[in-house]
C-alpha cells in the first residue's frame, strides 16, 4: 500500500505529483425539469446536482419568514464497484453528507433575498474515487448559479491527506482510504473564509499550517476553473437569446 501511494520518484499512483490536482470537466443545465444542475468530474469521481426553487415551502412549520430554507439531499448510485462498496452503511453517512452541504450553503447563499420559500438541492454520486464530498460542494455551486440564485462568492472545496511528510492535494479513493489524516476544507476564495472544515483521522500540529495552505490554494485553484465555466456557459446561453454578455 505505502508505495502503491508515493513512488520513490515523488509521484503518486495515478502519476499525479503531491499537489498536483485531478482533471476537472463541468457541465451546466444538462437536467431537464431543474431549475438549475450541473455534472462535474474530478478524476474518475463524477456528481451529478440538480436545483429546484426558490419555491414555496412545502411544510409551513419549517417556513422562515425572513430567508430562505435550504435542504439537500445526498445519494451515492448503485452501480459502480467503488460505490456499491460505500453503499453497504451508506444511508446513515448520507444523511450526515447532506446536512453538511446544507449547512455550508446556508453560509454562502443570498438567502433574505426568498422569504418564506424553500431552495432543493439534490446530490447524486454517479461515480466515486475520491474527494465526493468536495466534489459534490462543487457542483452544487455551479448549480446554483445556473438557476440564478445569488450567493456572496463561490463555494469551492478541496481535499488532502499527508504521507511522509508530503501533501497530498485532491485526493483520490486509494489515497482516502489509507487511514492518513484526511483534511477537507470549503472556502469562499475571494475572502478566504472557512464555510465548512471536516478532519477525518489524526493530523499532527507539525503538517497543519502546510495543510491548510495548500488546501486553500487548491480551493484557489478550483475556483479559477469553475469561474471559467460559468463565463462559457453565460456567453453560450446569451448567444441563445441574442443578447451580449458582461463577463
């Protein structure tokens, strides 16, 4: 396992070097019926989000009459080896994954702008190797801004795990399951703020500055290439509507 994770040449299984991320490809509004939805892909992990509303709340106990209420639902698909095995005590996990992603849009989302009303995000893990949980937070901030909600920033998550004194950056699923310290961080790059941090595993105190810094830097790093997309796909959908974008 130890040197299926490092090679003595510095690189990781899938060649990868220590803070080098995994290929990211996104899609915007490829769900019909959502009102927003987006399919991003980090290496061979792909998660599909679909938006629904601002709507009117379906139960009028949990109605805020100031803001908006968000709820989120996670779900990893039946199929695929990798999943099925997370699959077995998911149900449990799952719920605890959507009330994080809840809380951590909850932090970003112009919320007071949709009293009384209701905003659904639905998670789907298609495919897993690592890093869901980012991905998924990824995702569902992409598609959010296709169904026009505002928020302060872009939410954008990173992951890293430490081996022989190397971070290691967007990890993949050998890497998360090899016991390490697995650090996850979702930040709003533009201030740095912190909007949701999870540690699975010890972290000795030594690795945590480097930690933390080379995990913004990827959240950084995810930002420039989301922003990229979105630019795209806003030229696209105007060129649709004959209309000229400000991008």
């Amino acid at each position: 396992m130890a040197s299926e994770i490092l090679s003595a040449e510095g690189l990781r299984c899938d060649g990868r070097r220590p803070q080098e991320m995994r290929k990211l490809k996104c899609e915007l509004g490829i769900s019909e019926g959502a009102d927003g939805s987006a399919l991003v892909e980090q290496g061979y992990t792909k998660v599909l989000v679909s938006v629904f509303g601002p709507h009117e709340c379906a139960n009028r106990n949990t109605r805020n009459h100031e803001r908006a209420i968000i709820s989120c639902s996670y779900n990893l698909a039946s199929f695929g080896s990798a999943i099925r095995k997370k699959k077995m005590n998911s149900d449990k996990k799952s719920t605890e994954v959507g009330v994080m992603i809840q809380n951590t849009f909850e932090a970003a989302v112009m919320l007071e702008k949709f009293p009384k009303s209701q905003i659904d995000i639905y998670v789907q893990v298609l495919q897993g190797d690592g890093g869901e949980r980012c991905v998924a937070i990824n995702a569902t901030t992409l598609a959010l801004i296709n169904a026009g909600i505002p928020m302060k920033d872009y939410v954008c998550a990173c992951a890293a795990t430490v081996y022989q004194d190397s971070v290691l950056l967007d990890i993949n699923n050998l890497e998360e399951s090899s016991r390490g310290p697995l650090f996850m961080l979702a930040v709003m790059p533009r201030t740095e703020s912190i909007v949701q941090l999870q540690l699975d595993h010890r972290l000795h105190n030594d690795h945590l500055d480097k930690v933390v810094k080379e995990t913004i830097q990827g959240c950084r790093d995810i930002q420039v290439l989301l922003d990229r997309q979105v630019k795209e796909w806003t030229v696209e959908a105007a060129a649709a509507y004959d209309i000229k974008p400000r991008v």
